[in-house]
C-alpha cells in the first residue's frame, strides 16, 4: 500500500510538471495576435511596427513569418524577402514547414526581385534603400528593381556609391571601396601649431559677380547710342552745308541785305552740327574703352558654401 502511494505521488508529479510545461511551450504570441488584427483592419504600418519593435526584444518564427507577411503586403518585395530568409534561417523552424513557405511564398519574391553582391573593406557599411549592413556581407543583398544606389560609409561618412539598373531577377556584383583613401595617405598631416592653423587661408572660388557684366554691357549700350546721335548730326551737317553751297557765290555782296543774314545762319547750323557730332563721337569712344577698361579690371568676388547637416535636415550657408 505504501509503495502504491509512491508510484502515484510520482505520477502525479509528471503530469503535473506536462501540464505545467505545456502553456509554456504553447503560449499564444499577445504581439503577433494584435499585429495579426491590425493587418485584418487594414492599419499595417502599424502592425510593421509592433513586430519590428517585439522583434528587437526576442527574436521567433511566428514573429518574422508575420512580418515577412506584412511587408509583402506594403510592397515591399525586397524586405520582405530578407525577413523571409531569417525565417528559413530560424533553427525552430519545422522542416516541413520551412520548405512549404519556401515554395509557396519565398519563390515568388525571389523572381520579382533582384540580387547584389557587394565586395567592400571590412568594417565598412553597406547601405541600399532601408537595409544597413556591415561588411564583409556573407550574403547577396535582395533589393528591388529599378534605379538603386549601393553606398559605402566608413564612420559614418559615404566614401564610394555606385548607381545600378536592376530588373527582376538580376544578380549582379558590385567593388566598393573608397575613393579618396590614396589621397587622405598621401596628404601631410594637419599642423599641431595654432598659429600656422590660423595663419592658413580658408579655401574659396573666385568668381566675377553680376556687376562686372552688367557695367560694361551698359556703358557699351551708351558708347553705341552715342555713336548713333554722332553719325546723325554728321549727316545733318553735310546737308547743311550741301544747302548753304546751293545758295551760289555772290548772294551775300551787302553785309546788311536779309540774304546775307540767311548765309550766316546757314553757316552757323552748319558748324553747330558738326560740333555736335564731333562731341558725340568723343562721348563714344570714352564710353567703349570706359567698357573695356571696367570688364578687364573689374575685382573678382570670393563664393564661400558652408553646408551643415542636423537631425532636422540640411543647412546651406554662404557668401555669394
């Protein structure tokens, strides 16, 4: 009878211990669950979000096959591929099961996307559309077709990028490496002397500013009005004097007679256009070499571009 009540204390205790052990083995994912209701509802940013954020804490195959799901739905062909893999990855994955979602779900990302190998220093982070990864890359990066841009950064400052054509189902192989390494190794090392750091003149390009175009394109406008007004009373003149030799000689024998005042006047219009013309034609030759004195010595203006980045975006700053 004694022995009797051992055996079913015993037993007792590993059921017990089953039991125990079952919920938690089995228990329901409360994240996957509300993510799964918030897909039903339509609201998958969302629902992106919570499994991302579960998934930082603890890393399970329910939590990245929902995911994987999620992001197809958005359209995001390429991350969601990558989630996949982590999936098929995943050691707790059924063997069954894992080549069932191979099959029906990863086969057909992997023909709407494309592929890129990407050989790159170590150290270096690799970086297209939302994937982030440092190199070496032990595998091709899935991404999506179209126009894409790889990019190296080496601490935190992009170093080489590379601009790629992709159709579905490419697979291509892409050399990052920085392009500036050579000339960083060959350049003498900064001055530990403050003074000779002040003393070093900050680096600007020169240009000619606006005035220096618009200044002499005005005064050659003058030179040539003025030409014009010249060439005018030149012809004004002539014509004068043509009228004033058409009178005849001896028209003008009595200093008083009206005949003779009409000779003067005529003479005195002429002298008074050529004098006018004369004038003009000074004015515009001054003008002219005023032009071209002004556009070959005119002082070049200095364009300083300081740009600064902060969280909130992009800050451009200058003198122009």
């Amino acid at each position: 009878m004694r022995r009797g009540g051992w055996y079913l204390l015993i037993a007792s205790l590993l059921v017990a211990g089953r039991i125990g052990a079952t919920p938690a083995r089995e228990a329901p994912d409360l994240v996957v669950d509300d993510a799964v209701s918030k897909m039903k509802a339509g609201d998958l940013e969302a629902a992106r979000h919570k499994l991302q954020m579960a998934l930082m804490v603890e890393v399970t195959p329910r939590r990245l096959y929902h995911l994987a799901l999620v992001e197809r739905e958005m359209g995001h062909r390429a991350t969601a591929l990558r989630v996949a893999r982590r999936f098929e990855a995943h050691p707790d994955v059924d063997p069954r099961r894992r080549a069932a979602f191979a099959k029906a779900f990863m086969e057909e990302l992997i023909a709407s996307t494309a592929r890129v190998t990407v050989e790159a220093p170590r150290g270096g982070v690799v970086e297209v559309d939302d994937y982030a990864g440092e190199a070496p890359l032990p595998i091709a990066i899935d991404v999506e077709p179209g126009e894409r841009i790889i990019r190296l950064k080496v601490a935190g400052r992009e170093v080489d990028a590379r601009g790629l054509s992709l159709k579905a189902g490419d697979s291509v192989h892409v050399v990052l490496h920085p392009r500036d390494a050579r000339a960083e190794a060959a350049a003498p090392a900064p001055s530990s002397d403050p003074s000779t750091a002040r003393e070093r003149p900050r680096t600007a390009d020169s240009y000619r500013p606006v005035a220096g175009y618009v200044v002499p394109s005005a005064m050659l406008g003058a030179a040539a009005v003025a030409l014009g007004f010249g060439v005018g009373y030149a012809v004004a003149s002539n014509r004068a004097h043509d009228e004033a030799e058409a009178l005849g000689p001896g028209t003008c024998v009595d200093p008083s007679s009206p005949q003779c005042a009409d000779q003067r006047a005529r003479v005195a219009r002429v002298n008074a256009l050529g004098d006018t013309s004369v004038g003009f034609y000074v004015a515009s030759g001054a003008l002219a070499a005023g032009a071209i004195v002004s556009f070959l010595v005119w002082p070049s203006s200095r364009r300083d571009l300081r740009i600064t980045a902060s969280p909130t975006g992009l800050g451009v700053s200058g003198r122009f």
